[in-house]
C-alpha cells in the first residue's frame, strides 16, 4: 500500500510521531494485558500506558548529584529520537516505509541498538551502584544478543538479494513464509527481539528483586517516560520488521494487526513462562546456541542460494 | 560533586528499603564484578519491644501479644506459648483441643509455604508461578477462615485449650479444597523439577552441606533440605502429633533446588495428615481451667514454626503477669546461613539465596546497642546486668 503525503505530515502524524507514540501505547498495554492474563490477573486497563506516560511528564525530573547533566537530560531524547528514526524505514501498518533507500536494513538495526546503548549510557553516568551494575549488565546482554538477532535479520536479506527493507518485504509476500524456509532465523530473531527489549527471562539489566530498576534507577519523570516511550516504539518495529522477513511480509493494516499480533501473543507467553536468566546465562545462551544456530541458519541460506544461482 | 572513596570495594546495598524485600533489613555485598565477595546483614529496623511488653500484660493478654509476633506464623506463636503456660500450671490441654490445635498449625504450615514458593519464585523472576501459588493459597485461607472467622490472626488459643470446635460440615466443606490443593502442589513439584531454566537458577545455588547446617545453627527446612533430620514435631511431639506424626522430609542436596523440594512435600504431609486428624478427630472437652494466677517456675516451650523450631523460654514469679517471656524464632537461626552462602554466588542469586530460609524480619528483630567510646571496659556480672536491664525500662 501507497500512501502520497506531505513528508512533514509522515514525520510528525502518520506513520510516523504522534501515530507511531499511539501505537507504542497499545502494543505495550497488549503485552502487559496479554502476559497478565497468562498469569491469572486482570492486568492493566486501555489507557494505563497514556496515563503513566502523562503523569510522568507531568512530575518533576530529579537530576541526582554526581552525574553529567547534560548527558542525563540528553540520553532519554537521543534513545527516543533514534528508535523514532529507525521506524520511518520500517513498513509500518501495512503501508510503505516513509523513507528509504538501498542499505537501510543495516540503519535500522544500527538506529534500534542506540537506544540500548543510550540506556547503558545512562546508567554509567550516574553513580548509583544499581545503576552501574545495571548499565554493566545492559551492555553485557547488548554484546551477547544483538550479533544473533543481526544474523536473523540480515538472513532474509540474502535470500531476497537485497538491503533495502521494503524491498525484502515485498520479496517476503511474494515466496512462501521465510519462517517455515528459515525456522531457526524466526526462532532467533524473535527471542532476540525480547533480549533487546529486556523482557523476561532476559529481564537482568533491570531485575527489580536485585538491582532495583538498573540503568534507569535514578530516572524520574520525563527521562523515564522517554526511555519508556522509546522501548515501546522498538517493540512496534521490531514486531514489524520479524513479521514483514518471516511471516511473509505486510501489505496492508489487516495483516500489520493480525501478524504483530500474533507475534505478541507468542512472545507474551514466553515472557510469562520462563524464571530470569542471570546474566552468564544469557551471555552463555546467546553464544553458546543463539550464534551457532544463527550461523547454521547462514550457512544454509549460502548454500542454497549457491546451489540456485549455479544449477539454473 | 566529589565522590567519597573509602577504598576499592563495590559494595551494592539491599534495604532498608528495596524492592526485593517485603520487611526492612540492612543487607551489604560486596561485589567483584558479579560475584559476591563477602556479605553483612544488619537487623533491627522493626524491633517492637515485645518482649518487655510481655512483662506488663496478664497470661491470658499475651497470648494475643504473641500471636502478633508473626503475621504469617501468628497461630504457632499463641500455640507455643500456651503450651508453655500450660506446663508451668500443671494443665493439659483436652484431646480434641490439641488436635485442633495441631490442624491449625498445619494449615498455618500449608499457607505459609505457599506464600514463601510465590515469593522465592519472584525472587529469581519467576512471576507466573507468583501468581498462580498465591492464588491457590486463598483456598486455604478461606478454610483458615471457615474455622475461625479470620484470615491471619485466627485465635484459636485459649490458655488450656481452644475457642473454635470443628464440626463435621465443616470438614466435609474443607475436603474438595484439600483434594485440589494436593493436586496443585503435585503440580508445582512437577514444574520446579522439570523446568530447565527454574533448575538452572536453583540447583547446585547456595549449596550447604550437612556439617555447615549443623555448625551454623540451622533449623526447619532450611536445614532438612541438608539431610539434617530435625523436626519438633517429630523430635519432641506436641499439641497431637504424638497420635497424629508426620513423617520427616529430608533432601540430599542442601541447594535451593532441595528447599524447594521440601517445603513442598512437606506441604503435601501437612495435607495428608489433616485429612488423618478429620478422620478420627478425638472427642472431648475443648478447653481445661487454668488458674489466673501462674505458679512460680521457668520452663521452655519449643514448637516447630512453618520456619523451623520456635523456642520460648517463659518465666513467672506467682502472679498474674509473666516475669519473663524470651522469643527465639528461627528466623535467627538461619541468617548465619545466607551470610555464608552469600559468598562466591553471583548478585542475580542474592535474592533467592536470601529467601530461601524464609526470612521472617519483624519477628527476629532484637535491640542491641553496643556502646563504642565506653572509657574502661566494664565486665558486667549477671546481677549487674538484670539491675541495668531494670533500670533502663523503669
């Protein structure tokens, strides 16, 4: 689907901004409602998200003594920025990317693990002790999933000979489902989805029970809505992206619902089963079996698309 | 802003206020990148003088004063100190009394381990399981509240027997909610022993062996999850566990993965053995006279807590007042044990390590106050220190 804007409007109201904000909304009031059913609760009403994000900016910003405060105020408006960025390259309800051009997989992934670095960013600036473990461990998991989650990305992109994401994504509803080509790429792209949006079992950079929130302990107010607000909208488009590559690409609003949707529900549920992973044993998973079957996953994808290049 | 540096430690500070904790407590662990190198803990935040409130209240007030000690285990402090009083009158309770007596320590054992498995498992993250065991939880509380009328402080206890018959409606009410908590329970056992990420998180975390549980003074199921077979109930029977026993639950391992193991099976003997005492509950008066006035003597009285032994040391003078009354709950037992663990773990294990003896802070909380710039070091005979003791409450 083609959509002829203003570009200002696409930036600020649609797709883009203030819809993309909207959305980010629901999708994490969906996740929280989804994961609180799984778990025998009744979970948060439709507009708890819009309302924590408003009291939030409504409150005062606490810049605690010890940190850079330039940084501090900067870091939450840089994550956000960047994981707003990353979405105009995306196809996001089923409509074209905003922008795009050749090689703007590779700008998206880079834009999407900004706001992690941001987060770890944060936390080392401060001196809180939770905060430093917590950005120490923010980085750890940054280094251990997001080589996989690059492999299971940059997969389908091999096999649609290209690097430019709407074209990947046209190519995706034009062959067979890549997830039943590729299982293993799925697998690996949407558990690393979750480690990159530190859901549980990956919850370690911010386990409450021992480092109280992590890098954002000493985030109050705007900061906090902002690094809040910039990991919803990375839960859209990470959603987005996995479903356009493996769930055989978005044309239109109807598969955009149905396919993130169904996205959610699965990774809601393994959010809600597992206990939380330390930290080695993230690291050790990711490594240990996220990587090798990442590149498994690779090997197989050069061999065949050799074999189709050279036997016809 | 110039940061102060004592030294070279990182040290992460848990509490007085933390999320991981429900009670206030002090805990410091020094950490070398994730790994713990050494461990304090500091107590005494939600000391209530209890104790010395003992002191001005009659026999029968303190026995609400005590079965406030606790808001989880409030029936088993009542309990002990009543048998205690018991003992010092020279009366035994009826029959039936202790058995209901000994029906409500084991469904006060039921909803106690329930609590602590949601609260251990959402200490290493494991919300779901949170969830799901306190939900099941309400079954028993709802018997809880059948029998008595309350949910937490059910005052069963009478000196010399209890306030609350059970009659056989309500044990045909009580028998479909024991059937569904067995099968809960069974259910639980079958996810701590099968799921692969839960096991990774719990065995062979926070191991100890039977000699350390043994030297550090551990007591409940701390210390039989470390094939240390102790147990009141069966060691030194009270209430009516000499007519109705319970077996002792034992597990090899002495890692969090076996404290697991034993809260829940010995939930499952709790199940069992209630549903033994509503078979042949025995028939008799419910309460014996105690006198107002308690002769003079001391005596000890030792339960077993859903924690572990609970000792109370009681003293009387002839009057209507205790002279005193010494708490030892087995919250205080067990903290040497977390401390000694601690080290060598890594932070993520903190959490469950500590929660794994079921720390109980308000009820193990005790004033001491040491005076540091004291001139001459002062030796103090045990005379000395019951007049400064006196003095110092008047």
């Amino acid at each position: 689907m083609n959509l002829s804007l203003h570009p200002l409007i696409m930036l600020l109201v649609f797709p883009g901004g203030l819809f993309l904000l909207a959305s980010g909304l629901v999708f994490q009031w969906a996740d929280r409602k989804l994961m609180a059913r799984f778990q025998n609760r009744v979970g948060p009403r439709f507009m708890q998200p819009l309302a924590d994000v408003v009291k939030l900016l409504a409150k005062e910003e606490i810049i605690p003594q010890g940190v850079h405060r330039g940084l501090f105020i900067a870091l939450p408006v840089f994550a956000l920025a960047s994981a707003l960025t990353a979405a105009l390259y995306v196809p996001l309800f089923g409509i074209n990317p905003s922008f795009s051009f050749r090689g703007d997989l590779v700008v998206t992934i880079y834009l999407l693990s900004v706001l992690t670095i941001s987060l770890g960013l944060a936390g080392a600036n401060s001196i809180d002790r939770f905060s430093l473990v917590g950005a120490t461990r923010t980085m750890t998991q940054l280094f251990s999933y997001e080589a996989p989650f690059m492999l299971a990305l940059i997969e389908p992109a091999l096999v649609a000979q290209s690097w430019q994401i709407s074209k990947i994504n046209a190519f995706a509803g034009e062959t067979t489902w890549l997830i039943l080509a590729q299982p293993i790429g799925f697998v690996v792209a949407l558990v690393g989805l979750m480690g990159k949006l530190e859901l549980p079992p990956f919850d370690a950079p911010e386990a409450e029970t021992e480092i109280v929130a992590g890098a954002l302990t000493e985030y109050s107010g705007r900061g906090f809505a902002l690094f809040r607000l910039g990991k919803d909208i990375e839960l859209v488009i990470g959603l987005t992206l996995v479903a356009a590559f493996y769930l055989g690409g978005i044309a239109n609003l109807l598969e955009f619902v149905l396919k993130t949707g169904g996205l959610l529900l699965v990774m809601a549920l393994l959010q809600t089963a597992f206990a939380r992973l330390r930290i080695d044993q993230t690291v050790g998973l990711w490594w240990r079996v996220g990587a090798l079957m990442g590149l498994v996953q690779l090997l197989a994808i050069m061999v065949g698309v050799y074999i189709r290049q050279n036997m016809w | 802003m110039p940061i102060e540096k004592s030294d070279n430690r990182f040290i992460v500070p848990i509490g007085p206020q933390h999320p991981a904790l429900k009670e206030p407590g002090h805990f410091e662990f020094t950490v070398d990148g994730e790994i713990v190198t050494a461990a304090s803990v500091r107590l005494g935040y939600v000391h209530r003088g209890i104790e010395k409130g003992a002191e001005e209240r009659t026999w029968t007030q303190n026995l609400y004063l005590m079965e406030r000690i606790c808001g989880i285990c409030s029936h088993i402090h009542a309990t002990a100190f009543a048998q205690g009083v018991e003992k010092l009158a020279g009366v035994e309770a009826p029959p039936r009394a202790r058995a209901i007596r000994q029906v409500f320590c084991e469904l006060e054992r039921i909803h106690s381990h329930m609590l602590w498995l949601g609260v251990a498992a959402h200490e290493g993250g494991f919300d779901a399981m949170f969830m799901y065991s306190w939900r099941d939880r309400e079954i028993v509380m709802d018997m809880l509240e059948m029998l008595s009328g309350n949910r937490v402080h059910y005052s069963a206890n009478l000196l010399g027997g209890v306030k609350y018959d059970i009659t056989p409606e309500m044990i045909t009410r009580m028998q479909p909610g024991l059937d569904y908590l067995e099968e809960r329970l069974r259910h639980y056992l079958e996810v701590i022993n099968g799921d692969e990420i839960f096991i990774s998180r719990t065995r062979g975390i926070g191991t100890m062996t039977r000699e350390q549980a043994q030297r550090l003074g551990a007591v409940g199921p701390t210390a039989r999850a470390s094939n240390y077979a102790y147990d009141v109930r069966i060691d030194a029977p009270y209430a009516a566990y000499a007519e109705f026993p319970v077996r002792m639950i034992v597990a090899e391992e002495g890692d969090l993965h076996a404290r697991f193991v034993v809260r829940i099976l010995e939930t499952l003997e709790s199940i069992r053995v209630l549903r033994e005492i509503y078979a042949a509950l025995p028939e008799s008066e419910l309460t014996a006279r105690v006198p107002r006035r308690i002769p003079a003597g001391e005596t000890i009285s030792r339960v077993e807590a859903p924690r572990g032994e609970l000792f109370y040391f009681i003293a009387s003078s002839g009057g209507d007042k205790p002279e005193r009354v010494r708490v030892r709950t087995p919250s205080l037992c067990n903290w040497g044990t977390v401390i000694t663990l601690a080290v060598g773990h890594k932070l993520a294990d903190m959490p469950m390590i500590l929660s794994g003896i079921d720390p109980c802070f308000s009820c193990n909380d005790r004033l001491v106050t040491v005076a540091r710039n004291q001139q001459t070091p002062l030796i103090w005979s045990w005379a000395d220190l019951r007049n400064h003791g006196i003095e110092y409450y008047r």
